[in-house]
C-alpha cells in the first residue's frame, strides 16, 4: 500500500505554504534579522520528534500488553523518524547559534537535555541491531524504551535544575515572553507540515517493517 | 513463598557465588583505583582543583565500576542456564530481580566505601566531617544505578556485544543519577559544606520511578 496521491500532495502543499510563509509572510526578528526564520522548522522539529518519541512510547507499552507484532513495527518506525527529527533539532540549532550567540554550542540546559534525548533513542536502536530473534527483539526493545520514555522528565529537570542561568525560554516562559501572532501562525503552520511528513515517513517505515517481517515468514516457511 | 523470603533467598545466593571467588569486587576495586590514579596524571590537580573536579571524577569512577560490575549480573547465569532453573521456582519473577538488585548494591557499595578513603587522601579531601550526608547520596545514588543497571545487564544479556552494550543503554538513562550525585557531592566538598536536598529528592524520585517499572516489566524480559 503506497501512501495516496492526495495525501501526498497534501503534504507537499502544506511545506511550500510553510516555507512561503517562513520567508515572506513572518515578519523580521527585530535584533537577530533573517536567521531567525530558522526558528520556525528548529522548534517544529523539536515538536514532531517528541511527538514520535510519545507515539513509540505508546507503541512499546501496547506491544507489552498485546503481543502484536505490529505494535513493534511501530514502535521501531516511530523512533527512527524521531531521531531524524531530534538530529534536525540538533543541526539547525548550532547554525542558529553561531551567528546569533557567538558560538556553535553551549551546555545550556536545552541543548544538553536534547543530546541526551538523542542519546537514550540512538542506543535504543543499537540495542535493536544487536538482536537477531525478532520477538526478543521486541520485547528488550520495548522495556528499554519505556525505560528511556520514563528517564526524558528526569533528565529534563536535573538538567534544567543544574543549569538555571540560561535565557527563559520564550514560548510559554512566564511574563514578559512571547511570540508576535503572525510568528505564532507561521510556527504553528511549520508543525502541522512537518508532522504530515513524520506521518509520511512512519508510514512508509512501519510498512517497510511489516515487508520485512512477511519475508521472514516465508524464508522459515521452506 | 513470600516476594520478601523468596528475594532474599536469592540475594542470599548472590552472595554465596560472589564470596567463594570474589571475582567481582578484586575486579572493580581495582578498576576503580586505577581510574582515579590515572585521573592525577591528567590535570594534576591543586586542592583548589580537587574540591571542583573530586566529585564529578568520583561519580565517574563509581558509574564505571557500575557499568563493569552488573554486566556479570544476568550473563553469567547463562553459562549453565541458570535463569532457566530460577525462573522454575514458583515465585513472582521479580523475587529474582529483586534479589539481584540488593545484591548489586551492596558489592557496589562495598566498593565505593573502599574507594573512598583512598580518594580522600590522594586528593586531600575531607571527607569525615559530611560523612553522614555522603553517604546518603551515595546510597540513593548507587541505588539508582544498581536498579537501572541489573534491569539493563537483563536486556544485554540476551543481545550480541553484551559487555559492550550494557554501558551504551545505561550510562544515557543515568545522565540525572550523575548530575544530581555529582552536584550534591559537590556542594558537601566546598570550603563550607552544605548539602542540597533539591538533588536528594531527585535521587529518591529516580529510585522510585525505576523500581516501579521494574516491578512492571520485569516479567517480560525473564520469560523465554
């Protein structure tokens, strides 16, 4: 099954109306200019990957319960899209960062705590190449990412906790923060074009997975 | 046969094993000792530099040892199949998980009270007078690391590159373990001690949230 042409098109319409919207429609950031634009595929990313990391999360625990392997293909499709998303997080941050801080890293609390996200996910699909059975293969995997769903609010706040002097942040940081409506608008149109192409990509990735695993079927079949 | 009597037969098992060839400890005690050596050559530290890097090279040797320490946990009860004949004895699974985990924690302990008087005097620390406190980190904080790190040397166990993989998944999830043992131990290391109890409760939060999905899933990854 290929994913429809509509919703294909759909998609595709959504990231142009984005990008037009990013580059002519946002208005200018008053002190850091036309790099900030960035700022609206940055934190969409950051949005979609916790959005997949939550949908594998989901996956593992339903995997635990039912046993059905397709909660697994799943699960396994959901955290590479979400890597992707986490290392686009991760790239657009420091090219952001260098021309507007000075410098391609800190060990700001934000920052830090998305590495480590990358990290705990990273290893959770090395832990998957290192086991040949696919119902083990499963079932580890499955507690390890329950694990590391668990450990992300711990990291988050330790770090954040750790490291207190950093900007606040300036969605939702209390009084005085805040985006200009239109920014708003723009930012929120970024999401919602990014997460039909996580959809996409899950999509084309868990059936890539369910190809694999009737393949399988038939080899052991012989 | 109760959770509580069937954990401790099995810890009390752990402990038989580990004494009669005491391969775990000699090996760690002196693993460890030669990471803080080493540390000295490095940077060669002034005691003002002590007090700033000790605790963070402390808790990195301690979660070394950990991740070296547990690997053997789960591993070596498949040699002879072991895990087969404990997972027989009608008990809740997680009465062997259990018995590992206090199992764990007190050989990591073990090894980090060695540990630490040599640390002291090697990099001129005192350390007596916020013992009390020290050891209250030390022991959430080890608490963490053994009930993450026996759940995990479960998991490696039964991959490829075990010994390889187990340090990959757990040094990651004990990221806020790390910072809030380190952090804390820093602070009782200053030139006026004072312990931060925002880090303890972490520690204690960490231990709590990880023993409960232990105590979930711990049956999944013990049946065959």
């Amino acid at each position: 099954m290929r994913p429809s042409i509509p919703l294909l098109a759909a998609v595709l319409a959504l990231l142009t109306a984005a990008t037009y919207a990013i580059f002519f429609l946002a208005p200018e950031e008053a002190t850091m200019g036309a790099i900030q634009r960035i700022f609206y595929f940055h934190i969409a990313s950051g949005w979609t990957a916790g959005v997949a990391f939550f949908a594998a999360f989901v996956a593992n625990a339903a995997y635990l319960m039912r046993r059905e392997a397709h909660w697994d293909w799943l699960a396994v499709a959901a955290v590479e899209v979400g890597l992707a998303f986490c290392t686009v997080v991760l790239i657009t941050g420091p090219i952001w960062a260098k021309p507007v801080w000075g410098i391609w890293w800190t060990w700001d609390a934000r920052l830090t705590s998305t590495t480590v996200l990358w990290l705990l996910y990273a290893s959770y699909l090395v832990l998957r190449s290192l086991v040949e059975d696919p119902r083990r293969r499963a079932v580890l995997s499955a507690v390890f990412g329950i694990f590391a769903f668990l450990d992300v609010p711990l990291v988050y706040f330790s770090i954040r906790i750790w490291r207190t002097q950093h900007p606040q942040p300036v969605i939702a940081g209390g009084e005085g923060s805040g985006l200009d409506p239109v920014m708003w608008q723009v930012v929120l149109l970024s999401w919602a074009a990014l997460l039909g192409v996580m959809g996409l990509l899950v999509w084309q990735r868990y059936r890539l997975e369910a190809v694999r695993h009737a393949t399988a079927e038939l080899a052991l079949g012989d | 046969m109760s959770l509580a009597s069937a954990a401790a037969a099995v810890l009390l098992k752990e402990l038989r094993c580990e004494f009669r060839t005491r391969e775990l400890l000699n090996t760690t005690v002196v693993f460890v000792l030669i990471v803080v050596v080493m540390f000295s050559f490095t940077f060669d530290p002034t005691d003002a530099e002590s007090r700033r890097f000790g605790p963070g090279l402390l808790w990195i040797a301690f979660l070394f040892a950990g991740s070296l320490m547990l690997h053997p946990s789960f591993a070596r009860e498949q040699a002879n199949d072991t895990l087969y004949a404990l997972r027989l004895a009608p008990v809740e699974p997680f009465a062997i998980l259990l018995g590992k985990v206090l199992a764990n924690f007190l050989f990591l302990m073990l090894a980090e009270l060695l540990l630490l008087p040599v640390f002291g005097v090697l990099y001129h620390v005192q350390l007596l007078p916020v013992l009390d406190r020290l050891l209250l980190v030390m022991v959430l904080g080890t608490l963490g690391m053994t009930i993450t790190g026996t759940v995990f040397s479960a998991i490696a166990a039964q991959a490829r590159m075990r010994e390889l993989l187990l340090p990959l998944l757990l040094l990651p999830v004990l990221t806020p373990v790390l910072i809030a043992s380190a952090t804390a131990t820093a602070g009782l290391l200053a030139r006026e001690p004072r312990l931060d109890w925002t880090w303890v409760k972490i520690l204690a939060g960490f231990d709590v949230i990880f023993l409960a999905a232990s105590y979930l899933t711990f049956e999944y990854l013990a049946e065959e």
